[in-house]
C-alpha cells in the first residue's frame, strides 16, 4: 500500500512561509519534514508525520512551479496560473531574492562565471549553506546583474522595479553587482573580518559619489549605460592631482602641522597620530593616485586595509580617533594655500572616510 | 442569419520561445467558428506579440452560437516547415446569448496546449450581434439561462417552478476511432476536447428548447456529466430543474407588492387570489417585474400550462399507492433508508416503463410527459413554505453491461454527426434512455411509497469499469406545498388533513407524509418534538441542504460512511451479476454505518446525503457523505448498546462493558463537542400523552446467520432506545473500533457536506476552495474486505486530517460542501478526489445575529405566486399494476432493476435472501413499553434558535471583513466556491454557465515531478483558464463550482500519463456587502442593483 498520488491545490495558491524558508535553504523534503517536526507544529497542530510529508511535498511542488515565474517577478503580477494575492506575492520575491551574507561574502567581487559557479560546491562546504541553496543564491546575482548590465539609469532604481524588491534588498544587489563588475578583491585574509554589510555600505559610497551617475544631474548624459556600475573615469584621472599632497614637502609638512594642532590634547593617540602621519598621507593618496590602473581599483579595499587601517589598529587607535584624525586630515587640507584640488578632494575623502570608519571594527 | 459573431484579437504575452536559434517567436492566430477561419498578420519575432487585429465577423445561425465554441488557435509561423501549434483557446459564447448575462468577453486567456499546459496568454475581445427570430419551429434556445447553482438564484425570483427537465447525447468517442491509430495524441486529445464542448453545447440547446416549450426561461440546478462509455461511445447527459425566473429590479424597488394588474399575465396565471410574491434568498425589495426579455416569452406561460390535468386521482389510485408502498418495506429502514428497496418492483417496473415508452413513442414530443412523469427537482434549498415534508431518501441503482448494447447510430457516426437518444424511439428500448427513465420510474414509486408526490435534491450519476457501468440516481421524497400546484393535480386525498393546519415552518418538513397506519417501513414515530401536532420519524435521511427555517440544536458534522468490497475478477453477464449481488448489500451496510456514526454523535438528522458507489475490476468501494444535525423536531436518538454473544461468559461480559463504556463516553463527548444539549422534557405537556413505541432495531450483519438468536437478546435496561449492536464476530468487533476511531475535527474546525453547517452563523469573507486527489497503491494481492475498509477508511480520515493541516492558519473555519468523489482506475488503485471550500467565521457567535430574512418574509404568505404546472402525482395508478402483497411479491422471480438487464435465475435467489434478511430485520422491531414522557419546551427557545440558523450570510453589516479588494494587480482575483453564495457579499449578476473540459497528457512523466506533479500543475492550470473565463466576462467569482470529472491514466512505465477534468459552475460578479457604491467598479454595468439595503 502506497500513495502513488497526493496533491492539494487551491484556488488561492497556499503558502507556508516556513516550508518556503526550508525550500529555499535547499532542504529537501525529508530533511524539511524533520525540520518541521523539531520545530513543534506537530505539537500545535495535532498531526501526523504522514500529513506533515504530504503537506511539504504539495508546497515544495508548488515552489518549484514558481520558481520560473520568479525568476522576473514582474511576471509573477500578470501570470495566470497562480492566484497569489499581491503581499504574498511581495513576500515570495523578497525571500527568493535574498541572501546568506556568509554566502555572498564568499563570491563578493568574484567574476560571476562558470568557473565561480563549479567552486560553489566548496563554498557550500565552507559556509555550511547548502549547494542548492548557493545555486539559487548565485544564479540571482548573475541573473541580476545580466538585466542591470544593459538597463540606463540609476542601478538600485532599475534592480528595484524590474525584480520588485524592497529597497534594502535593491541596494544590496546594487553593492553586488557594483563589486561584480569592479572586480574588487574581497577575498585575502586580511580583509576576511569585513562584512558583507560593511562592503555593500561601501559600495554604496562609492556608487553615489564616485560613478559617473553620482554626479550625474544631466551633464554627462551621452555614455548613459553603466553610469552606475563603473567609475567615473574622468575623476579618477583627476585623482592624479591629489599627489602634490605628498610629493611636495611643503604642502606634506603644512599639512602635517595642521592636523596636529587640531589634534592635540584630543586623543590619547596623538603621538602615534604625529609619528605616522605621513606614513598614512602617502598611503591615502597614494591609493588615490593609482586608481587609473583596473589592478588597483581591485585591491582598493586591501589597500585601504593595509595602508590605513592595520597601521592604526597597530598603534591601538580607537574608533573615535580614526574619527577624529580623518576628519581634521580632510579639513585641514582646505586651509593649504597652495593645494587647488578641494573638490576632488572632499569627493575622494569623503568616501574613504566613510568607508574606513565602516570598515574600522575587529 | 440570426447572429453576428465578432472577434478581435488583440496580443499576446508570456509566449513560449518556438525558434530555438533566435529565442524567439513569429507568433499568428487562427480565428476559427464552424467552418470559418481567420487569420491574423504573423507577429515577428516577439515573445508579447501586438496583433491589434481586425474584427472577425461570422455570420451563424444561432442554433451554432449555441453549440459551437470559439476556437482560437496560436501558431508560430515558419517559412520552411509547418506552422507549430503553440496552444488553443476555446471560448464558449453561450453567455453572450443571454441578454441579461455578459455582454461582451474581454480578456487574456491562458493559451492551452493538451501536451504542454499553459504556455502564455492571448487577449481577445468577443461580441454578438443576436438579430431577433420569432421563427416557432427554431431549433435554438437562444435567451435560456443556465445555472448550476442547485437554489433560485439570488436576486432572481421564481415566477414558476416547471419541472424536471434531462436530455442526453451520444457520440462515439474520437480515442478509440481508427484514425486515433495514426494521428497525433495532440490531434486525438483536441478532437476529444472539441467533440465534448460540442455536444456540451448540444445538449445545453437542446435542454433550452424543452425550458422554452415549458414556457419557462432557465434552467437552475443544472448538473452534466459525461460517461465514457470506452470502444462504446461518449455519453453526455445533463439533468436540471425548469423554472421561470425573474429578476429584481432597483427602479421600482418601493413596490413590494404588485396589484394583479401590473404583474405581468405570466406571474398572475392559476393564481387569481394572490399579491405576494415568493422571495428566494436575499431580503430584496420586490418589484412589479420591470420588463425583462422574458417578458416576450411564448404566450404559452399566461396560458394554462401546457401540461393538461390528468385524470382525477380517485380513492383507488391512493390505495393502490398504498399497496405500492407497502412492497418497499422490506427496505426503507427508518426514516427513508439510502434505497436499500429490495427489488420485488421488477416486474412492475418493467411494465410500467414499458408503458411509459409507448406512451413516449406515441406523444409527438415525449418531452411534456417526461416533465410530468417525473415531478423531480435538482434543487437542494427552497424558499420557505416550499417544502411541505420530506419522507426520506429514495435511490436506484442498476448495473449495466455496455457491450450489449447494439448501437445502431453509431456505425454511420463518423463525422461528429450528433446523435441523439430520445430520437430513437420506443423499438429501441435497449438504450441510454431508457436506462435511466426505467431508474427515474424507480425513483418514483420508491417516492410513492413514502407516501410523496415529488423527489427533490434529484442526482444522477454512474460508474463505469471496462463494459460494466452502474448508473445510480438518488434524491429525497417529499411532498411539496399543494397551495402552489394547480387544483386537481394533486393527489392529496389521503393525507389532506395534514393541509389543513398548516405546520410552523420550522418543524413542518420533518413531519411524516405518509400514513401513520400504513407505514412504508417500520419506523418509530413520535409526536413533533415542536409544535407536538404531528408525528415525526425518529431518523431523517435527505439528500438536500438544511432548510434555512428548521431549528437545530448544537452544531452539525460531517458523517461518513466508507465501505469497501472485494469482488471476483469476471467478464461480462458474470461481473454484472456479481456486482448487482453485492450492491444491496453495500447500501445496507453504508446505511447501517451512517446509522451508527449519526446515533454515536447524539444526532437524529442527515442532509446532503451522497451515496457513491464506484466499481472496480476486483472491488467495489462505496462512500456516503452526509451532514449530521440533531433537529430539535425530532425525538433525541437513543444510545447505541452493545451486546455480547455469549452472555455467560464473564471474559465476554467484561469486554462488552469496556467497550459500552468507551461507547457512552464517546456519545458524551461528542455531546459536548457539538454542542447538542437539547431542552429537557418533562412528563407533563399538551395534548393527550402518545404511546410512544419503544423499539430496538437490531442491526445485523449482513452476512451474519443470525436469525435464531432473536429471542435472546432483550435488553430492557435504561430509559432510552438503543441501538443495539452485537459482537458476535471479529466483524462486529472491528465495526465498532471503526465507529470509535472516526476522529473529531480539530479545535476550531467544523466539516460538512452541506452549503453551510448548521449552527454557524457568521461567516467572514474568507474563503479557500481547494481541490484534492489522492491515489493510493494497494500491494497486498491478498486483502481482505476489513482490511480494505480500514485502509479505504484511513485514506479518507488522512486526507480530512491533511485538509485541517493545511488550512490551519484560517481557523476559525469550516470546510463546507465536502464532496468525496471515488473511483478505482485501476486494479489496485483507489482515488479519492475532494472539492470543498474553507470559509472562516467570526469566532464570537454572539456578537452578531443574521438577520432572518428566512423568518420575515413569512412562509405562508408571500409563497402564492409561485406556481407548479406540474402534475405531481403522475398517474401510477392507471400504468402500473401493483402487486397487493409482499409475499406475493417475493415468491415471485423477482428481478431488481439494480440487475443486469438482463434477467438471470440466480437473482431470484439472491433477492429472496435479502429480502429474507430484511424481513428479520423486521421482526426485531418490536413495540415496547409505553413511555410517556413529553416536552414542553419553551417556544422561546425555538424561535432564537431560528434566527439563528439561516445559512445566508446576507448579515447587513460584518464586523470582520477581509481588506482584501477583488481587482488588485493586472489580473483580477476570481474567487471560487462550490457554494451557491460567497459570504460577505452579494451576487448582483449571474454572466453565465461555467463549463469545461479539458485533457492533459504527458510523455515526460518524471520530467514533470511524476503523477504528483503532472496533476498538480494541471489542476492549477484548469482553475486558471476558469478564472480567465470569469474574469473575461466581466465577473470575479465562481459559485456552485465543481469538478464533475476526475479521470486520470498513468502508465509511469512508459512515462506517460492522461487526464481529463470536467469543472462547471455559475461566473457571477459580486460585490462586498459593506460597500454597495463599488458595484460599478467590477467592470460590467449593471442595470438593477439593489439600493435598499
């Protein structure tokens, strides 16, 4: 005696948000089934496993027929064959569409490729997400970044209305895609401790200040595509100029003074601060400089790491004095008499500046 | 040229991709309508193609409106090869036709390929131009609306209520021609697809034109089904109730009650004294009927009907009637037993539908007989004071061989030519036809016999296993109120007095229509337990839906009783002989199960009584779903006593207490859990004591020899009447584990097979209508039949328990119209398909009352208008000679119609067995001690309990009502649900009948997640192309829906798998009760919305 056939279909199309959890964790049915009986319906509801089984099983079928109407959920508001009323709908894209941040910090600034595709199953090893679940996870970054990729305009706007995600999730897409395409390194074990959230928050910076979008307002509207997934290469050229900071000793040591004017008796770190000032200036804007090159926009983070962070966390500085130092280091530079650069100053700082004091944690 | 058939289409989107290299497709469409085809320009290289076409105009006569559908075809268009067919859309006009439905269809269609499923949707605009025809001798029934729903439709009155009305069609079935042989299984599957909407369409016609020479203008409780028939043809048939209908209008909405001057000559025939009309359903002002298309309708509706008067029933006709009755008593059981009427009525049945067939060969058009030869009614509900009594349920069986029949139509029915059965006249009386007339004559004198003059909640329906078909038909006695039949057709003479005062509607149809002295079974009777005037039965079995007038206690609950039997594998005379065998036995152990459950629930009622019985190669399986409810009418059922075999053995003693106990403990729970505490009586009251008969009716089983331990068993002790069920064997054992094991819906559910459950009242508008299938493998080769029934047991109590799992996140919540359906594909397998829906309620059953528009409309007053030009007591007396005693009767060979057509010595044999069985069943009835006990129960009780108990869910306000809106998103939400209402809102518009017929079949089974998954999306797939068809019409929700057919065909081997799925029901527009003013915004204008509530 057997069940050779059991399905439950509604008119109404019926949706466990859990079992839909457990699906998209790449479960399968028996690891869902026990899933759900550690997780005490059972115990609610008084049931069997038997019910417990068929009902997974009806709901896995349902996701898997759903999930080709997911994958451009636009299509999921005018598809027939599913009644689902619109906040489920909302629901479903949402959940399809978001992500294990361990998962995605492991692929972050990766080429989404073949190649990337068959080392998943090592990530999933790694991580503890399930390969199924890496699949889905992968194949939405790359299907993403494919329609953002050709599409004009603003890249959260455009990921927002054509997969109809809540704008968090957007932006963070928006931070994959950005590193996707940038190519940024992400992976060296000095920058493991950085967060996937630490990373999209950068991202952000850097796409609202640093493409060609950011400074968009119509002035630069002939090489619309992309404008927001590559830099503006006309400001990185810019950033060239920024070397007089440190090439020309004068301005370094002005510099220099002024900063520690402003910092005195502020920080219990002064002195370190005096000591490696211009340690860091030049690798501040040395990492400026170089950005022209695509090798080092890539290890733009590891830089940043190496050049900054890691000196100051050697010389045990809090946060609030990175704080504190990158703020006089960016104002001071105004009063130089000498240095011309205040724009690409204030637009090259003010993302580093927000960057480091994101990514300024254990 | 009656009518202008106009097409447009408009695009298409979703498409699938048909050119592998470019990813996409050159997309046209074929518009195609009889013999006519348009194309449209090819759209290239698109996937949402904008074809923004043309009108296509057809010029057809509206006999093809109506038969035919629009079949529109999407191709990809390809230079080199074929064109590829990416999927069909058809398109029933018939809602078209109807001026009052929808007036244009408008839409996206999903695409449908039988191979594929969905693949995209096309958007198509539909309009007719109907030109007017006053042709007499048209062969269209243009104007006839259709419904499912088994009530008068809401704001829909009954002028007239005409009568019974079936047609059937036959065509051979395209799979198993020839030609299936070398084309396509696309080609076959749409050929089969065609051929039914067809025929569907066909019979519709022709069903209309019978509605139009009744003089009424709809059809209500429409019911169709197809039986394939196999290598002998497809039949399609369909049954219905004939009524004129109209509706309410808002202009004159003050109007409540029209002088006879200004009420049109239709409303005021036969009827001279009345002013009132009948309300159904909503508290809807009345109006003086605005002109309405029906008002042109033949003159024949102001004329007397057209069904003359028959003959004056004299004294002699009752007599004989009585005589009549007598014979099934052997098989009525208490309260009207599930057609248990053993078969002593052969004989007569033979002659008197040989009668009858003459006398349809000699009438002109067999159709005016037909109607009066059968005073039955699909409809389940009734407006108040309709139903007089209700007697108990009637049914029929008669099992069938196909190959037997000599088709002679069918050699020469190569081109689709349609045929049809009731052209084929009296010489041929070996057909479908006659089939089901002789089972209808059946129906009749079972009717009869209960001392009824009509069956209402009338079904048909069959089951068919390689050439073996059974074809059953159920419905339940009653005797309708005589106030609306014209004078002198009604064969009242005998239960007169019973008119004379007329009953309080809330207790009036449990009263007894038969006569007290002359009962048709033995039955206890006792004094209405309401209004203490007249006798009631102890039990009530009907096939209808709880009158919204009658007063219940506590709650009601789904009953079920399953029941399977092994069967010999044999071919041919054999397999039908054996099969007609086991069917009385089956009935009676289905019963005597539902008797059992019912009794064990403290309940005294069943309503919408479904007996399936499915037939198998090597099994029968039977299932009665009923909903249980405790009437405060009738007498509170005694307990259920168990008694031991051996009395002298204390092991045995011991056990039998235990499981008494476990018994009565179980009764008190159930007490509880449903609520039922039913007003004590006290010995002192109105009215002169009755004797009350105490009985003990002993149930046997059916293959128990035990007819000497009669006298032994008297157990007198206790107050109440007991059922007594003996353990003599394991069976007996395992019967009442069985009864016990039979779970309780969980906390927050309730379950019935009905429209609503009695005892709910506050319905919210939440509703979830699912459909379930289940296929289960039996591998044990050797299964016993207690095996089996616990297994087939089992599949159905999981299955409930799979539906409480899965809907738990809606309690509170009832699963209303529960509707099993069984079936055995194959050797070993059994299916199980359920259609129900779930509608929440407001938890707090105080906080609000509906109001009871049941109540204040008034049973006696306003029910005037309506009028039966039915002869409701046919003339039996005059073609049915009637045997004057049973012994007669049973020493004859008598012959059941349940046989095989063909008569066999043996039944002889085996009738007189069972006759011999239920004669014993008989003598254990006995009269007992005199109880005296009576009831004044205060009125009070009664009367609250009334109000409460209307299954409309027309409460004008609601507290809790869903926020969800009908039109979100590009696609608008249809709502669907076997119910005839959606709670919380109102029906404004009915847009037409919902039917349809689809085929899926697959050559990738895996590839689609197996059996499972094929059904699955297919399912999903056949609700979409409803919903698109509704939404199309202008409508958002389906009422009445039901999957008529379930047929599916695997063969995992080969990695195939066919299906076919019938659905039907009624596309309405409806708007939510809170807010009136949105009724403008579902898309369709409608003339007469009602503004007074």
């Amino acid at each position: 005696m057997a069940v050779e056939l059991d399905v439950f279909v509604g008119n109404t199309t019926i949706m466990d948000e859990e079992v839909y959890q457990l699906w998209l964790d790449g479960y399968t049915v028996n690891d869902a089934v026990r899933a759900r009986m550690e997780g005490g319906v059972l115990d609610e509801f008084d049931a069997t496993a038997d019910v417990l089984l068929s009902d997974t099983m009806d709901q896995y079928r349902t996701f898997q027929m759903c999930e080709r109407l997911l994958h451009s959920p636009a299509k999921l508001a005018n598809q027939l064959l599913f009644q689902i009323p619109p906040h489920r709908q909302t629901m479903l894209i949402e959940r399809y569409y978001a992500f294990d941040d361990v998962f995605v910090r492991e692929v972050l600034g990766k080429k989404l490729s073949k190649g990337t595709k068959k080392d998943l199953d090592d990530i999933s090893a790694k991580t503890g997400v399930t390969l199924k679940s890496c699949r889905r996870q992968f194949d939405n970054f790359k299907r993403i970044f494919k329609v953002v990729e050709e599409l004009k305009g603003p890249l959260v706007e455009n990921i927002r209305q054509h997969f109809l995600l809540s704008d968090k999730l957007a932006r963070d897409y928006a931070a994959i895609v950005f590193f996707a395409n940038n190519r940024f390194e992400t992976g060296k074990k000095k920058l493991q401790y950085i967060t996937f959230q630490d990373f999209a928050f950068c991202a952000g910076q850097l796409i609202n200040n640093w493409t060609v979008g950011a400074v968009g307002e119509g002035l630069w509207l002939l090489p619309l595509a992309n404008m927001d997934v590559d830099l503006d290469k006309e400001f990185l050229q810019e950033l060239k100029e920024l070397k007089v900071l440190i090439t020309d000793k004068d301005l370094l040591d002005q510099h220099k003074s002024l900063v520690c004017t402003a910092l005195r008796g502020k920080t219990k770190a002064f002195n370190e601060m005096e000591a490696n000032f211009k340690n860091l200036s030049r690798g501040l804007v040395n990492i400026a400089t170089k950005l022209t090159n695509t090798k080092d926009v890539r290890d733009f983070f590891i830089d940043l790491v190496e050049k900054f962070i890691e000196p100051c966390r050697s010389d045990r500085w809090t946060a609030a004095d990175v704080k504190l130092y990158l703020t006089h280091y960016t104002n001071s530079a105004h009063i130089l008499d000498t240095f011309k650069h205040q724009v690409v100053w204030d637009r090259y700082m003010g993302v580093i500046k927000s960057c480091i004091f994101k990514m300024y944690h254990d | 040229m009656p009518g202008k058939l106009k097409a447009k289409i408009v695009a298409g989107r979703h498409l699938p991709v048909m050119d592998r290299a470019s990813d996409l497709t050159d997309a046209f469409v074929e518009v195609k309508f009889g013999n006519t085809t348009f194309k449209t320009d090819v759209c290239p290289k698109s996937l949402n193609p904008q074809w923004n076409s043309e009108w296509f105009k057809f010029e057809v006569d509206d006999e093809d409106l109506q038969d035919e559908p629009l079949q529109i075809t999407v191709l990809d268009h390809d230079t080199y090869s074929a064109n590829d067919a990416i999927g069909k859309v058809y398109i029933d006009i018939d809602p078209l036709l109807c001026t009052e439905a929808a007036s244009i269809i408008s839409g996206w269609f999903p695409i449908y390929d039988t191979i594929h499923g969905i693949r995209g949707e096309i958007n198509v605009l539909v309009k007719v131009e109907l030109f007017n025809d006053l042709n007499r001798f048209r062969q269209s029934s243009c104007g006839v609306k259709f419904f499912c729903t088994t009530s008068i439709p809401y704001s829909y009155r009954a002028v007239m209520v005409h009568g019974f009305v079936e047609e059937l069609v036959v065509n051979e079935d395209p799979e198993y021609q020839w030609i299936d042989r070398i084309r396509t299984p696309r080609a076959s599957n749409e050929a089969r697809q065609r051929l039914i909407s067809l025929m569907s369409g066909e019979l519709q016609r022709k069903i209309g034109l019978k509605v139009l020479e009744m003089g009424g203008n709809a059809v209500v409780g429409y019911l169709q089904c197809f039986d394939l028939e196999g290598e002998s043809g497809l039949v399609v048939r369909a049954i219905g109730t004939a009524c004129t209908l109209e509706k309410f209008s808002s202009g004159s909405a003050s109007i409540t009650c029209p002088h006879p001057s200004t009420a049109p000559p239709s409303n005021a025939c036969n009827s001279p004294k009345d002013g009132k009309e009948l309300v159904f359903g909503e508290e809807l002002p009345l109006s003086s009927g605005p002109p309405t298309p029906f008002r042109a309708l033949p003159s024949s509706s102001s004329s007397p009907p057209p069904f003359s008067p028959s003959k004056p029933c004299s004294r002699q006709s009752s007599s004989s009637d009585t005589d009549l009755s007598l014979t099934p008593k052997t098989g009525m059981g208490s309260g009207g037993s599930a057609g248990k009427e053993a078969g002593p009525l052969k004989t007569l049945l033979r002659q008197q539908t040989q009668t009858t067939l003459e006398q349809r060969g000699a009438s002109s058009s067999g159709l005016l007989l037909n109607a009066r030869e059968f005073p039955f009614f699909t409809l389940t509900s009734f407006p108040p004071g309709f139903l007089v009594h209700v007697g108990g349920v009637v049914s029929a069986r008669s099992v069938k061989l196909l190959d037997r029949i000599h088709n002679p139509a069918l050699g020469n029915a190569r081109s689709y030519k349609l045929l049809d059965w009731n052209s084929v006249t009296a010489d041929e009386p070996e057909t479908r036809d006659a089939w089901w007339e002789e089972i209808r004559q059946e129906i009749k004198s079972h009717a009869k016999a209960l001392g009824c003059h009509a069956v209402v909640g009338y079904s048909e329906n069959t089951s068919i296993c390689e050439e073996v078909c059974i074809l059953s038909a159920s419905g339940t006695a009653a005797i309708l109120n005589p106030r609306y039949m014209r004078e002198g057709c009604l064969d009242v003479g005998s239960i007169d007095h019973r008119f004379d005062d007329p009953s309080p509607p809330n207790c009036g149809f449990c009263h007894i229509p038969y006569d007290e002295l002359n009962m048709p079974f033995p039955a206890q009777l006792a004094y209405c337990y309401q209004c203490r005037r007249q006798k009631v039965p102890d039990v009530l079995f009907t096939t209808i839906d709880l009158p919204a007038e009658a007063a219940v206690t506590g709650k009601g609950c789904l009953i079920q009783a399953r029941l399977c039997r092994l069967k010999k594998k044999a071919q041919g005379e054999v397999n039908a002989t054996a099969i007609s065998n086991l069917l009385p036995f089956m009935e009676y152990e289905l019963h005597t199960q539902l008797m059992n459950k019912l009794k064990l629930r403290s309940m005294n009622a069943l309503f919408g009584l479904h007996i399936q019985i499915s037939v198998g190669e090597n099994m029968l399986l039977g299932l009665a779903s009923a909903t249980g409810v405790y009437l405060t009418a009738l007498p509170a059922p005694g307990g259920i006593q168990i008694a031991g075999k051996t009395p002298g053995d204390l092991n045995n003693e011991q056990h039998v207490a235990a499981i008494q106990k476990r018994i009565n403990d179980a009764i008190a729970k159930n007490k509880e859990l449903y609520q039922i505490n039913p007003p004590e009586l006290t010995d002192e009251g109105v009215g002169s004591p009755i004797p009350e008969p105490r009985q003990r009716s002993r149930i046997f089983r059916s293959h128990s020899e035990s007819s000497d331990e009669l006298s032994e068993l008297d157990l007198s002790h206790g107050k109440k009447d007991a059922f007594v069920l003996e353990i003599d064997d394991t069976d007996a054992v395992e019967d009442i584990h069985s009864l016990l094991t039979d779970a309780p819906p969980p906390a927050g559910f309730h379950s019935c097979s009905t429209e609503t459950m009695p005892g709910i009242y506050n319905w919210t508008s939440g509703i979830q209508m699912f459909t379930s299938v289940r296929v289960l493998r039996l591998n044990n080769t050797n299964l016993t039949n207690q095996g089996l029934n616990k297994i087939f047991t089992d599949l159905c109590e999981n299955l409930l328990k799979s539906f409480y799992f899965k809907l738990r996140s809606t309690v509170p919540c009832c699963l209303c119209h529960l509707n099993f359906t069984v079936a055995v594909p194959e050797e070993e397998l059994v299916q199980v398909s359920v259609t129900a829906v779930a509608m929440t309620f407001d938890k707090d059953q105080n906080q609000e009352k509906p109001p009871e528009k049941a109540t204040t409309k008034g049973g006696s007053e306003t029910e005037d208008q309506l009028q039966f030009p039915l002869e409701l007591s046919a003339d039996s007396s005059s073609t049915s000679p009637q045997p004057s005693k049973i012994s007669g009767v049973a020493e004859n060979t008598i012959v059941s119609t349940r046989a095989v057509s063909v008569d066999y010595g043996s039944f002889a044999d085996r009738c007189s067995t069972w006759l011999e069985l239920l004669r014993l069943k008989a003598h254990t009835i006995r009269r007992g001690s005199v109880k005296t006990s009576r009831r004044t129960q205060s009125l009070a009780h009664s009367v609250s309990s009334l109000e409460h108990c209307s299954p409309l869910p027309e409460g004008r306000s609601r507290s809790l009502c869903s926020s969800r809106s009908f039109g979100v998103g590009s696609v608008t939400m249809v709502k669907m649900t076997p119910l005839s209402f959606l709670p919380g809102t109102r029906i404004i518009k009915y847009l037409g009948i919902i039917n349809m017929f689809f085929i899926r079949e697959t050559t990738s089974l895996r590839e689609e997640g197996g059996v499972s998954g094929f059904l699955h999306s297919f399912i999903a797939e056949v609700f979409a192309m409803v919903r698109a068809h509704v939404a199309a019409l202008g409508g958002n929700a389906v009422v009445s829906y039901s999957m008529k057919d379930c047929v599916l065909m695997e063969n995992p081997n080969k990695n195939q798998a066919q299906c076919l799925i019938n659905v039907s029901g009624d596309a309405v527009i409806c708007v939510r009760e809170t807010d009136q003013e949105q009724t403008t915004n579902t898309g369709q204008t409608c003339g007469t919305i009602d503004g007074a509530t």
